[in-house]
C-alpha cells in the first residue's frame, strides 16, 4: 500500500472491472505485534520504526486516496473511511511508534474531510 504505481494500478483495475468505486477504507498498516509483556519502549525504539509506521498507516492512506480521490470527484459523491485506534486517546499500553502513526492519521483524515 505504500507503492504509489502499485496502489494507482491496483484502483484502476478496481475502476475497469467494477466501473465506479463507492467507499475507500484504509486500514493497512506495518506488520505490528500487539505484546503488551515483551514490546519495545521507547528508548529501545529508532527512529525508522517510527517511519515504517508512519509509511504503513499515513503514506499507504496517502497513496490510496490520491488515487481514489478522481474518481470520486467525478461522480461527485464517494466515501473515505480511515481507521485508527482507541490507543490514541488512551494509550493503556504505550506502543509508541505505532500510536504515533495513528495519531498522525488521525491529523490527516481531519484535514482531508476538512478539504473535502
């Protein structure tokens, strides 16, 4: 989901053999364990497992609605749903990077319904 030739191709096909797309619903993400015992704090984590999270929630929703976006505006009606987390607003478990990609997809999704 974070190839934008891959994911443009993969919506064109979807357009060619359905002929319209209604809904777009993003909730692709980095392969990510839920280990509340044995997970990495945050002094164990780097930096680029932040940014495969980040990719994985925000570049791969990025990628997805810029591709659906055209034919949506061409119908003049579709729908976008992006899913996030609870972990958000209340993080019981700090899964660091992963929360902190959400929470950016969070940001996102307001602007864009924002826009749209």
């Amino acid at each position: 989901m974070t190839d934008d030739e891959a994911v443009s191709a993969m919506v064109r096909q979807a357009l060619d053999e359905l002929g319209k797309i209604d809904i777009l619903v993003n909730n692709a993400f980095a392969p990510y364990v839920f280990d509340p015992e044995d997970r990495k704090r945050f002094w164990d984590l780097t930096w680029r497992e932040y940014q495969t999270q980040i990719d994985g929630a925000v570049k791969s929703t990025h990628a997805l609605c810029q591709a659906v976006l055209p034919a949506f505006r061409k119908r003049t009606r579709g729908a976008i749903v992006n899913v996030a987390t609870d972990l958000i607003a209340r993080p019981t478990i700090a899964y660091h990077d992963y929360s902190t990609a959400k929470s950016a997809l969070v940001g996102f999704t307001r602007n864009l319904a924002a826009e749209l």
